[in-house]
C-alpha cells in the first residue's frame, strides 16, 4: 500500500540523527567508512549552498530545492505503483538506489542533492528511465497477456467468440501492465474492464495526481485480481469435474449400461459452465459433476459384481493344428448369424510359406502375420514350421462377409471385459498355458518386428464369451468352453494385448 502522507515533503524537521554536529563516539579508525571531518564538509558544502541560495547567489539549481523535492517524491510514489501493478522491483533497483542517495541528507525539508546545482537534470534522467522502463515492460506483458489469453481460451474450451470477446476487448483496449494480470484471470463478462479504464486514465495524471489515486486503484485491482482468480479456480475445478464424469460415462457405455439420465445432467451442466460468472455457479457444476461421477461409478461396479454371459455364441473346435485363431474367429461371427469355414477363412487370408531363416546378425526373419497367415497350417512353431496371423487379416475377411466389428487392435483386458458384459463376444490373443512369457520377437521379411514367444511356449487365440466378478468364460478350440481366473486370463493376455471385438 502506498500512504500518500509519508511521501509529502516535510518542512522544517528536526535533523536525523546522522546529522546532528556533536562528536562521534571513538571507534579504530579501520572500521570507519569514512572520517568525520568528510562528513562535516559534505554538511558544510550544502550549508552554504543553502546560504548562497537564499542569499542569491545562485549556486543551487534554479527549479528551487523544494520544487525538485516534491517532483521527486512523486516519481517514487510512481515507482511503488509500478511495482505493485507488476514491473519487477530490480527494474527499478537503480533508481531507488539514487533516491536514497539523494535523501541521505535533509536539509530544510529537502534531500542535500536537490540544493545542489544539477538537481533538475537528475530528476529529469528519472523520469525519462521511469518512462522508458514503464514502457518497456508494458510491451512485454502485453505480449504475456496474449499468451496467457490464448492458453485460457483453451482450458475453457469449449468456448465460442462471442464469449470470449468481452476478454479480448479489455486486452485490447488495456494500456497499463495491468493487462497482464487481466489476461492471467479473466474468464468471461470480466469486471476487470472497469478496472482497466482507471488504470488507463491514472497513467494520463501528474505525479501528484498519481500520488493521490494510488491507493484507491491499488484496492480496486488486488479486489479484481482476488475475484477473478477465485472464479478461475472454480472454473478450472468445475471443468475438471465434467471430464471425469464424461470419463466415466464413457466407460459405463462399454460395458452397455444406459445412463441417458446422467449424461443428459452432464449435457445440462455443461450449458450451465459456458453462462457461469460467479464462484458459486462453478461451484454447484462441479457439486453435480460429482454426483454423476458416483452414481456412474456405482452402475459400473454393480456390473461388474455380477455375471455375464453372451449368448448366441456357436462352439467350433479347430480343424487344424495352427487354425485357431479362425475357428474363434468364426465362433464369434456366428453371434451375428453369420457363418464362415474356418477353412473359407484361411483361403481367403491367405499363406506366406516360405521357410524360417536367421540373418547374419542372428535374428530369426519369418513372414508378417499382420498381412496373411505365414507358414503351414499344419505346422508348428517348435520347428518353424508355421506360426499363424494376426488380427489384421481376420478383420479383414470378417468385414467381407458383411461383419460389424466395433474394436480392433491393442486395447486392455478391462477393455474386454466391459465389451463382454456389453454383450459382444471378443477373439483374443493369448498364451496357450495362461502364464505370462519372455517374448522373443522376430523381425519379418518386410522389416516389421512380430510378437513372438515362440518356439519354446505356444501361442493361442480363444473367444472370450462370459465374464464374472473373478472369472473369464473362453470358447478354446482345443480344449472346449470353461471358466479361468482373470489373474491366469491377464498373465496370458499380457503377452500381446490385442483383440477383435465383435458386435
């Protein structure tokens, strides 16, 4: 705070104890800044100054040490305004230094310097640094102030123009570094507008002028800045609380549980965040946002508490020693009374039967089961002698025969698990013991790398068809229908974590 009364001259003090003329005490002549008699003719140089100037001698400078005085005290008073509207105190470190110097000694109510010849060129190098420091600084706020704008329009997204425009106007209409401090925490319908246009009109009054309104602007902006960084705050937590609450809305959707109700609440309180002004308003936002959150969180762990099982599902075992991944495949075509061989399926994917190799460096190159099935299907992978595809292909003549395929590719067993209670039946890639396995991928001739735990463990495609608190319901081609803990379940799947999801 700045009090205006502590900056006005003063007239006729007592001396300050510095320069009272009785002795010293003693002290080692080492230890002293600078002798006594040094002093004394310091003080002796201004008295006569003084004496010359009021006997006119003109010595001193002609703008009256008085004048000079008051001129410099508002520039200070304008440097503790400056500092609380944001230029950084060492900006102004230089000039504080030589209005110390310059008040070190009072004579007659003004600084020692200011009688001397020189003090009106002084207090104009003040100003014009003050200016230019003012000047340049609000240049680069300015610039932080766009910035900042920029990076809250985004945190607010979504966010149309029109409600924007009330912030940009007072950006652009700002000509103090209050700007930036405005551009930091405004949100919409911003009251710093006001604010701005003080600030504006205070930096077009004298230093006298400023001196008197210092204070009461000071007030006006630190009021502002409290009210819309509490409104920012509120705003940047409401909004919080509504992605957390679509993210949950979101995953209650995989597992297919309708909550129209809530997400009609989450629609509602968005409407509700693009008008809110007050704290309060963001406030209940994020107080309902919660209450979504919960009850969605809730529907999902009953879900989840009890049990699934698709139905619709026709068991095929594998005709074939490396065919299980289009027995499964077609197991779970069937759900959509769709039926296809597995051995229509294989003709249509496809064989790459070129042998297994190892290059000069030792890696085993082999063919991309991303693209076709490689090797023979009544191979092994112990001797190289095939290996199998991946979901890539199977996708690909699934969506021939006219399948609805909702999810492909990486996705996590809660993933699975969700799409299961949903009531869609999901091939998934996995291990052939349900233990989770060092891999040793092989590069494939065209230069992709291949997950692999072959040839010493064997991989194993299943259709995942049920889904309980604990357990994971498998149509396994080999070893027919049964229920697996979903700790064996995730071993196994962690291995390759890919899978089709069929509706």
């Amino acid at each position: 705070m700045i009090a205006v009364e502590r900056d006005a001259p003063a007239v006729f003090l007592e001396p300050r104890p510095a320069e009272i003329s009785r002795p010293a005490a003693p002290t080692e002549p080492t230890r002293r800044s600078r002798p006594v008699w040094t002093e004394r003719f310091s003080a002796a140089v201004v008295l006569v100054s003084v004496i010359t100037s009021l006997g006119g001698g003109g010595l001193v400078d002609s703008g009256g040490a008085y004048v000079i005085q008051a001129h410099a005290a508002a520039l200070h008073a304008r440097w503790a305004d400056m500092r609380e509207k944001g230029i950084p105190g060492a900006d102004l470190a230089e000039l504080e230094q030589q209005w110390t110097t310059s008040q070190a000694t009072i004579v007659f109510g003004a600084g020692g310097a200011f009688w001397l010849p020189g003090g009106t060129e002084a207090l104009a190098r003040w100003q014009l640094e003050t200016d230019a420091i003012w000047s340049r600084d609000l240049n680069r706020y300015r610039a932080d102030a766009v910035l900042t704008e920029q990076n809250l329009h985004r945190a607010l997204a979504p966010e149309t123009f029109v409600q924007r425009k009330s912030r940009l106007d007072a950006l652009g209409q700002a000509r103090t570094p209050q700007a930036r401090q405005a551009g930091q925490l405004g949100i919409r319908s911003d009251p710093a507008a006001d604010v701005l246009a003080r600030s504006n009109a205070y930096a077009e009054l004298g230093p006298l002028g400023r001196m008197s309104r210092a204070e009461f602007l000071t007030r006006s902006l630190l009021s502002t800045q409290k009210s819309l960084q509490g409104r920012l705050d509120a705003a940047t937590a409401a909004q919080q609380s509504l992605q957390h609450a679509s993210d949950e809305l979101s995953i209650a959707a995989l597992y297919g549980i309708d909550l129209s109700s809530l997400q009609a609440r989450i629609t509602h309180d968005r409407e509700l965040f693009a008008n809110a002004l007050t704290v309060g308003a963001f406030d209940a936002i994020s107080a309902d946002a919660k209450d979504v959150a919960a009850n969605a969180d809730h529907a999902i762990y009953v879900v989840m508490s009890q049990t699934h099982i698709v139905s619709g599902v026709t068991f095929i075992y594998q005709n074939h020693p490396l065919s299980c991944e289009e027995a499964a495949t077609s197991m779970a075509l069937t759900h959509q009374g769709i039926y296809v061989s597995q051995d229509q399926i294989l003709n249509e994917i496809g064989a790459d039967l070129r042998a297994e190799s190892v290059d000069a460096q030792g890696r085993v190159r082999w063919g991309n089961p991303y693209q076709t099935f490689v090797g023979n299907v009544n191979g092994s992978e112990s001797n190289y002698t095939g290996f199998g595809t991946f979901y890539p292909p199977l996708v690909r003549v699934a969506k021939a025969h006219g399948a609805n395929i909702l999810a492909y590719g990486s996705m996590s067993a809660a993933t699975i698990y969700a799409r299961v209670i949903a009531g869609h039946p999901v091939v998934a890639f996995s291990t052939w013991d349900w233990a989770w396995h060092p891999r040793r991928d092989y590069l494939s001739f065209d230069g992709q790398w291949i997950p692999w735990i072959g040839p010493v463990y064997a991989s194993h495609v299943y259709t995942v068809v049920g889904v309980s608190s604990s357990q994971v319901l498998v149509n396994d081609p080999i070893r027919g229908q049964y229920w697996i803990s979903k700790g064996a379940f995730e071993a196994g799947y962690s291995d390759f974590n890919e899978a089709i999801v069929f509706a």
